[in-house]
C-alpha cells in the first residue's frame, strides 16, 4: 500500500513541525508526494490540472496541520484533502453538476450479483503492457468521480474499507455498494476490450 509508512513517527514529526522545525514539512510528505499526484490525476485527466491540485492540497495541509488530531492515519487525511481540493475544481470548470446519489438508497438498494471475474485478476504480465495499463487507465477514467473515487482508494491505493470512509466522509456501508457498483462497471467495460486485445490470450477469462 502506497499510503501507509508504518516505520516512520509520523506523530512526532507532526509535532515537531508544529513546534516551528517546519523544514521537517518536506519530509512528511515525501512518501505520499507520488500517490497524492496520482490520485489527482486520476481524477483530472490533466497533468497540469493534478500538478496545481497536489501542490495545493499539500499546501492546505500544512495550513491545517494543527487541526490534524490524529484520530486517522495522517495519510488519509491528506487523501482527503487532496479529493477536496479535486472536487473544488471540477465543480468550478464544469457547469455540470457532479453526480451524488441518496445514501441511505445506496445502502439499502439492491445489489445486482457479478456476472464476471473480478476486473483486478488480470495477470501482472498483462498489466506491464502499455496497450493493457491504456485500456485499464482509460476504464478508470470513465468512471464517474463518485465511483472512481472509491475504487482508486479501494482497488489501486489499497486502503481499507474504514480507511475509505473516513477519507471520502461517507459510511463504510456506502463505501462497499459504490465499490460493487464501481467494479461492476470496470468488469463490463474491459471484457469485450480485453478479449479484443489479443484474444488468443484469452482476456476474457481472467475477469
């Protein structure tokens, strides 16, 4: 999991920044730099647009550190931030509103069975080629933001289900339907593209 350093005391770097060592700032978060900008670029599809969202997201955290209390793992908090500041931009370049959904009708609405594989048993070789990891990013992309958001915490950052839900400020049951629903969509968007993809590989088969 790329979020999470365990080894590291990140309490009393915390601290120690808070205290006025605000070089030590650097050093917090250059673990998480990486998957911060990832994040934001999934959810721009801009390289510029996730630059200016990560620079920022590191930015308001550091403003806000003193009301970090510590009750989440300071990674996920900076997720947090980091969809936050995303979703403020998307809202203000588009004039369409993002798409929200009932909670309460998530968790109580019907779940449909899977009628594939899981998307993410495709073979680690398969996802070292570039037209593969193409169509796989593509899928995700296609994703509305509610859903993407989930399934990139969940499926690729590997946090937890707990860990999702603090991070996006929804309930873990929430987190479990929109993450069926996501992977759903995944599964029925890649199989015809995969098996297109080489079908003597047989694709298909893997999701």
């Amino acid at each position: 999991m790329e979020l999470e350093h365990t080894d590291r005391d990140e309490a009393r770097m915390i601290a120690s920044i808070l205290a006025g060592d605000t070089q030590q700032y650097h050093e917090l978060i250059r673990p998480y730099e990486r998957s911060v900008y990832k994040m934001a670029l999934s959810l721009m599809k801009d390289e510029s647009d996730a630059e200016d969202v990560a620079q920022e997201a590191f930015l308001k955290a550091f403003r806000k550190l003193a009301d970090f209390r510590g009750d989440a793992k300071f990674s996920t908090w900076l997720i947090s931030i980091t969809l936050n500041e995303a979703r403020g931009r998307l809202r203000r370049k588009s004039a369409v509103p993002m798409e929200s959904l009932d909670q309460t009708n998530e968790e109580g609405g019907h779940i449909s069975p899977a009628l594939l594989r899981d998307w993410r048993e495709v073979p680690s070789e398969a996802l070292e080629r570039k037209e593969i990891r193409a169509i796989l990013v593509e899928a995700i992309g296609n994703l509305s933001p509610l859903y993407r958001e989930v399934l990139l915490l969940r499926d690729v950052e590997e946090l937890s289900i707990e860990e999702t839900a603090a991070a996006l400020t929804i309930t873990a049951g929430t987190v479990k339907v929109r993450l069926h629903r996501a992977r759903m969509m995944m599964q029925k968007e890649l199989a015809p593209k995969l098996k297109n993809a080489n079908p003597r590989k047989g694709w298909f088969q893997w999701l």
